[in-house]
C-alpha cells in the first residue's frame, strides 16, 4: 500500500515538473517574440531619422553655396570699385608731381635771384655804413658802444619800474587783507577826541571872586588846596583861576567844590571841607555813570560793579594827551569789528580791548605796571582767563597766547597811531624829526633829508650822477629797515627818494 502511494506521489512530482517546464517555455518563446518586434520598429525609426538628417543636410549644404557664391559676387564688385578708385588716385599724383617739379624749378631760379639781391644788400650795407660813419665821425665800434649804453640805460629804467612794481604788487598781496579789515572798522566807527591836560581852567563871573578865594591872609586857598591836593594858580589872567594838578581826579573834585562855593557865596575853611566832602560824592556817582554809559555803548552788559567803576575813572587819566576811557572804548569797537572779519571770539576780543588799560586806573595809588595790576585786578573779580590772555600782551610783557591777544595789540597801535589821537613833547618831537634826518644823511649819495608830515614821511634828495634809478629804490628800502630798528614810533614812516637831474645851458 505504502508502495503504491509512493509511486504516484513520484509520478506526480514528474507530471508537475513537465508541465512546469512546458510554461516557462511558452512564456520565454513570447517573450523573445516581442522583443525582436520592438528592435524591428527601433531600426525602423532610427532609419527615418537617418533619412531626414541626410535630407536636411543636403538642404543646408545647398543654402550655404548659394550664400558663398552671392558674397563672393559681391566681393568681386568691391574689389573692382577699389581697384578702379586706385588708378584715379594714381592718375591724380602723377598730374600733382609735374605740378610739383614745376614748382621745384620755380623756386630754384627765385633762390638764386634772393642770393644776387642778398650780394647787392650787402654791398649797399658797406656803402651805408662807410657814409654813416664819415657823416657821424663815429667807426663802427664806438657806434656800438654807443647804443649798447643806450640799451643798458633802458633796460635799467625797465628793470627799476619792474622792480617798483614788483613791490607794489607784493606790499598789495601781503596787505589787501588788513586793509579791507582797517579800512571797513574805521568806516564803521568815528568819535571824536578830547584832549586832556595838567590843568583846568576855572571862569570866574566877576573878578572880586578871586579876593574872596584867597581868603583873609590866604586862608580859604591853603584850605582849598589842603582838601582837595591840587594847587590854585590866580594871577592877573582876568576872570579865571587855574586849577594844577597831574591827577585829573584831583581837578575834577577841586573844580566841583570850587563851583559849589560860588554859588553857596559863602568861602570859608569850614564850607570848604563841606563842598569839597559832596564833590568827592558827586564825583563817585558821575564815574560810575561814566563807566556804564561806556560798557553800555560797547554792549557788555555782565561786568562788576568794582570793574566798572574803574572804566569810570579812567575818564580822568590820559596817555600821552589821549583820553584813557575814550581810547579803550574805541579799541572795543575796532577789535569787535576786526575779530567778526577774521572769524576769531567776538566777545573776547571786545572785553580784553576795553579792560586793557584797567590798571591805570590805580597806577597812581598802587605800585607796579598797569599791566600787571590789570592782571591782578580782573584775575580778582573772575573776569575769564581768555580775557586776561588778550589783554595782557599789548605791550609784548607777555607771549601772545590766544589770537584775540594780536588784535588787541592790533587796535591799541591803530587807535594811538591815528594823527591828533596823541601828543608827545615838543622836545621828542624834535629830536625824532631830527633823529630822522640824520639816519638818512650818513648814506652815500644823499644830498639833503626832510623830515615832513609831522614825521610821518621822510624825504631824501640824492645826486643823480652816484645814484641811478635803480641804486634810487635800493636805498629807500635800506633806510627804511634802518630806521625800523633803530627808532620807536607811532604808526609807519614813508621815505621817498628823489633823484632829478637838471640840465642848464646859456644861450649868450
């Protein structure tokens, strides 16, 4: 049984495996099938592209000929115009070279007929120069001479003017700028001056006053002059009494107590101390006006009162015949307008112009220099340093620190330099004119030196025949350096040479 059963299930196994391989079979046979038929179709459609590649090629081949041929139609015109516009050129020279070759022969006859006209010039240049010669009684050399010195002498003339010229042209550059700014403060500002000296004049309504000013045996002018330390001149000028005293605070207290009497009528010693203690009160009061009225017109409104108090009394001070408060307002002015011009510190510059003489105020009362008790004073009242540093180098005490400082010293010789601003005695005066003079005599050439202008110019006469034009300029500069560091002066000197020459003849 067991057998049996084996036996088909072997059989089966069999069966299964045949039918197995008889499938896979028909399916390999389909499948090669197929795939011969799309390589078939894929040789097909490889084989129409080829075709029309070919087609295409063909097509493209047969454009680009005709194309070669038509531009090579066209280069073949070109060629034929440039070919043809090369022999008209050609034709075209050569009718320009016979022209040339005529012109060639043209000038070569003109050539040798110039050089015959150069032999005959120069024959008639000999001629010439021998009858210029007989007729002048000069040969040829002294007639060169001659005109060579005339042409140095020209040039000379030529070479001084250019020099002149030169140094206009560079004092113009150098100066056109300070000018401008001089030129435009001044514009903008003018007061008038007063003039201050050692004594006051005091006009009297009737002459008897002078009796009762004296005093029974001179008691009411030694107590005048007690009260006030000024001194009371009365001598036989008619209805006025002389008030002396180099303090001008002094005289302003003398003439107020003086006017006072007159009008109370009674002059005793003991009304004397009475009007002379109310003028020293007025007095006080009016200089504290004075010193606002002056801050006030500058526009500085932030001062101490102690500062201003001191502007005030230097109403009363004067400097070489310039009022003191009048010279510090002015340098206000000019160094406020000349600080807005060049673009520095408006306020400082103003402030240290104002406050530059402040020490003068008390020279009189405290020793040392007015500079250095203006230092003291403004360094105590807590002016700014800035101030202080502008102020403070007007005199070249002290280094120019701040550029303020150079204007400052700028106004201060501006506003004493201006003519009638100062007044110096008649003694310097004299020996500055003659000072002058001298300086320019003791130079080679100068005939005579003038000191004129109140100084200002000084004019040299030379002699022609040891100076010329040009020696003429180089001497103005050299005594012009020489009085510049050899005097001190106000200002600027102008020295101007003169040369003239002078030809005299009789006719007899």
């Amino acid at each position: 049984m067991f057998t049996g059963t084996s036996a088909l299930a072997v059989g089966g196994l069999i069966l299964g495996g045949f039918i197995g391989y008889l499938v896979r079979q028909l399916f390999t046979s389909r499948a090669a099938s197929s795939i011969e038929q799309k390589t078939k179709l894929k040789l097909e459609d490889a084989e129409e592209r080829a075709k029309r590649i070919i087609l295409e090629s063909e097509n493209k081949a047969a454009d680009l000929l005709a194309d070669t041929r038509k531009e090579s139609r066209e280069q073949k015109i070109k060629l034929d115009s440039l070919e043809e516009r090369i022999l008209k050129r050609e034709e075209i020279l050569d009718r320009k070279l016979v022209v040339l070759s005529s012109d060639e022969t043209s000038l070569k006859s003109k050539t040798e007929e110039l050089k015959k006209k150069e032999v005959d010039i120069a024959g008639l240049r000999n001629e010439i120069e021998t009858r210029l010669e007989k007729v002048s009684g000069l040969s040829r050399g002294e007639a060169l001479q001659k005109l060579f010195a005339e042409i140095k002498e020209a040039q000379s003339q030529e070479l001084a003017n250019l020099l002149q010229k030169l140094d206009k042209e560079r004092r113009d550059a150098v100066e056109k700028k300070t000018a401008e700014i001089i030129t435009t403060c001044l514009e903008r500002y003018a007061r008038s001056q007063v003039a201050e000296i050692t004594t006051t004049t005091f006009p009297l309504a009737d002459e008897e006053l002078k009796g009762k000013i004296i005093g029974r045996e001179g008691r009411n002018i030694r107590a005048l002059e007690r009260a006030t330390g000024v001194e009371f001149i009365i001598d036989e000028t008619p209805d006025s009494v002389v008030i002396s005293s180099f303090d001008p605070l002094r005289r302003e207290i003398a003439r107020l107590a003086l006017e006072k009497l007159i009008k109370d009528g009674r002059i005793q010693p003991a009304k004397i101390e009475e009007k002379v203690e109310e003028a020293k009160q007025e007095l006080n009061k009016r200089i504290m006006e004075v010193g606002e009225a002056a801050v006030m017109e500058v526009g500085i409104y932030d001062l101490p009162k102690e500062i201003i108090q001191l502007l005030g009394r230097l109403n009363f001070r004067t400097s070489y015949g310039q009022n003191v408060l009048m010279h510090s307002v002015e340098m206000a002015h000019l160094a406020g307008m000349m600080a807005s011009e060049l673009g520095l510190n408006v306020e400082v510059a103003k402030r240290g112009a104002l406050l530059h003489d402040i020490g003068k105020a008390i020279d009189h009362e405290v020793e040392g220099t007015h500079i250095e008790l203006g230092r003291k004073i403004l360094k105590k009242y807590n002016i700014p340093e800035a101030v202080i540093e502008a102020m403070q180098s007007h005199h070249e005490d002290y280094p120019y620190a701040i550029p303020e400082a150079y204007i400052v010293t700028a106004v201060d010789v501006l506003s004493g330099a201006r003519p009638g601003a100062r007044r110096d005695s008649l003694e310097h005066y004299l020996k500055r004119l003659a000072d002058l003079e001298k300086i320019a005599t003791e130079f080679q050439g100068v005939k005579s030196a003038y000191a004129i202008s109140a100084g200002r110019e000084l004019r040299i006469f030379v002699t022609p025949e040891k100076i010329d034009d040009f020696k003429a300029l180089e001497l103005a500069r050299e005594i012009a350096n020489r009085i510049q560091s050899e005097l001190k002066y106000p200002g600027e000197i102008k020295v101007v040479v003169v040369r003239e020459m002078r030809a005299v003849e009789y006719a007899k």
